[in-house]
C-alpha cells in the first residue's frame, strides 16, 4: 500500500491558486478523488486540517488532525434527507474550547483510573487527577488535544492515517508509545477505525474514539426514544466516582439488560446519573463481531457496532448542560447525545481480575472498531 503525505501538492489538483501556505490561503485541496484537506487552522504551532472522506453513496466523514476527532458523519435518512449522526463543530475554535471529548481520539488511557495512580512491576506512577480524584481519557492532555501526523492511504477507499508519538512520562505514563489510527470510509456506509501501538517500556494502552451519536441528527430530539442492543450478559459496576468496584455482575433482571432492544428512556431514571458504565461484552476472544445496534425510528437510521474490544462504554450524556452549541445553532444539552466507546474495562491497571492492557516492548497493539450504518425504511 502506498503512502501519500497530504501536505504535499499536487498542481492539478489543487483548488487553491497556490498550495504552497495553505494557513495563508485557506483554501481546499483535493488530496484524491474522495478525500480533500482544508485548512483548519493552528495549535501548539503546528498546522491543523480538515480531512472530508466521501464514499460513493454520498455519506461523507470529516476529520480533523487535532485531537483525531471525528467533526461529522453526515448520511442519508429515511427520506433522502442528509444530516450528521454525530455533534460536532465547524471550527477549530469549537474544539479549542475544551468540550467534554466532543469525537476524539482518547488515549493513553481511555475512560477512568482510580485514584490518578496504578503500580506496574514494582514502580507506581502518578497521573493528572482530572476527574475528581480520578485520571480521566489520557490527563489535562490527552490523545485528544494533540496535534497529529496525517497521511492519506493512496487507495481503492477513502483512508486517512494519523500517528504520534506519546513521549516517556507524558501524562505519567512510562514509555515512548508510537500509535497509529486508520479511518476509513467504506461504501458500506461504515467507519472503520485500526489503532495500533508499540512501546519501548510496558505501559497501560487503551484506544478509544468518543464519537457522540444522536441518529436523528437534530439535538432537539433526546436520545432517549432511540433503542439500543448490547450484546452483553454482564456489565461493571462503579462506586460514586464512577470507577468499577472490581465485580462484574449480571445484567438480567436490572436495568443494564439491554441483550433485548429497549428504548434508552425506559429504565434510565432507575439508574442515578443515567448510564456511563462498561458493560462486559459476550466475546470469547478478540476476533471482530457485532456488539451492539443503535436505531431511531424518526430517521429510519440504525449504527451497528462491531468491536474486537472485550468491553463498552455507555454514556448517555449526563453532564451536558446545553453550554455548547452544535454546528446547526442548537444547544446539547442532557440526554441529546450518547457515546458507544469501545474499550478494555476502565481502571483495569488496579483490577487484576479485568483483561490486561498493559502493552510490553516488543508486542504489538492492535484494535478494531466498526460503526456502520444502516437504513430501516
């Protein structure tokens, strides 16, 4: 497979009068057919880009090298109408403003770590308490505020690669960790998303994309009415600060049993706070499967998750409080947006009992996570 580096021009296919400084020109490029860069920016001086992934029905995915965030996935609805299934902004300075990980790549880590500490052969390690008491996606600065390396995939489908290199002590964590994210745009009408990662020291690793979905794509519909599968006998249950206690239990006969398609509204007022828990997923091994189907009748829309992770994360917006506002004008307020974060189990660097995720020099980090959608007309 061939690599092609977006920040070189080509002349004719370059939209703007000049490439050569596209911060000054602003202007749109089109890197192939089915892939464009537009600039987006500046961060930590280094160039920001917006990347648009279009497949051959029309539905396209924007990208941006900042944070690795997914800004939109606009496809058809039951009625030909195009809207985008994830909120998101039309800027930088959206982002900039430090929504709660509105799309992005999350990393070192992934959801919480007790106590901001783990101790790993012998050595214990101090991280950024970000969330209360607890190390919350990565630190102060995590995965999703960094500026990463993309480089287009010169082939057959709409690809964009980003990397970056978490340095020895950043965030606390130990080791050079070098990670490399594949999006790709199917004409399935499915996100693909490859992480992989290698380290020179053993270190936690734990990859995730933090994509906020409401299949409508109106924020003035709650999720709520949407119905959602998850595919899972068992879940993680958490203490106060919202970190698993170390138990897993059955979902049966509470109401984190969604093994049945239910209404996400159904039985949230039973759980305080509403859901933003791991549930345990049914998969023998680490092999793709589908997990979970997300639908919403208004727009006939469906995602349906596939996931080579043992766990996900359901978060159904709790703490947003309407002080962002989506790119169509309207506030996101509670409940109009809901994250299906497939993970390994949060605070599994204190949990000898959860699947590992300690990555070791010399292996090799690998995950896979589809979300494809489909129309129910």
């Amino acid at each position: 497979m061939k690599l092609m580096n977006v920040l070189l021009c080509t002349g004719t296919l370059a939209l703007a009068a000049s490439c050569n400084n596209p911060s000054e020109n602003k202007e749109t490029t089109i890197i192939k057919a089915s892939i464009t860069q537009s600039d987006w920016g500046e961060f930590d001086g280094s160039k920001v880009y917006l990347y648009t992934l279009t497949n051959s029905k029309g539905t396209e995915v924007k990208i941006t090298n900042y944070g690795g965030i997914v800004s939109s996935f606009v496809t058809a609805d039951k009625n030909g109408n195009r809207s985008s299934i994830i909120i998101g902004f039309d800027s930088l300075s959206g982002y900039l403003a430090k929504p709660p990980y509105f799309g992005a790549l999350i990393g070192r880590y992934g959801n919480r770590i007790g106590d901001a500490k783990f101790t790993l052969d012998g050595t214990t390690y101090q991280l950024a308490a970000n969330n209360g008491k607890n190390a919350l996606h990565g630190g102060l600065k995590g995965f999703d505020k960094v500026v990463w390396i993309p480089t287009v995939m010169d082939d057959t489908i709409p690809m964009l690669m980003l990397s970056y290199t978490s340095v020895d002590g950043e965030e606390g964590y130990p080791g050079n960790l070098k990670v490399m994210v594949h999006y790709i745009l199917t004409n399935d009408d499915e996100l693909k998303i490859e992480y992989s990662a290698e380290t020179d020291k053993a270190t936690p690793v734990n990859l995730t994309n933090h994509s906020y979905f409401n299949l409508t794509g109106d924020v003035s519909n709650t999720i709520l009415n949407h119905t959602l599968m998850i595919d899972a006998d068992n879940y993680t249950p958490v203490d106060t600060s919202l970190i698993p206690t170390g138990e897993i239990k059955f979902v049966k006969g509470t109401p984190f049993d969604f093994t049945t398609a239910k209404t996400i509204g159904k039985e949230i007022d039973s759980v305080k706070g509403g859901y933003d828990h791991n549930w345990v997923l049914n998969k023998k091994d680490n092999s793709l499967q589908k997990v979970a189907v997300l639908s919403d009748t208004l727009s006939g829309r469906s995602v349906e998750v596939f996931t080579t992770e043992p766990g996900l994360q359901f978060y159904t917006g709790n703490f947003l409080d309407g002080k962002f506002i989506n790119r169509d004008g309207k506030a996101i307020n509670q409940h109009t947006a809901l994250c299906m974060e497939t993970q390994h189990f949060p605070d599994s660097p204190n949990k000898p009992n959860f699947p590992s995720t300690i990555l070791k020099p010399g292996e090799k980090y690998h995950s896979e996570t589809v979300y494809k959608v489909v129309l129910n007309k």
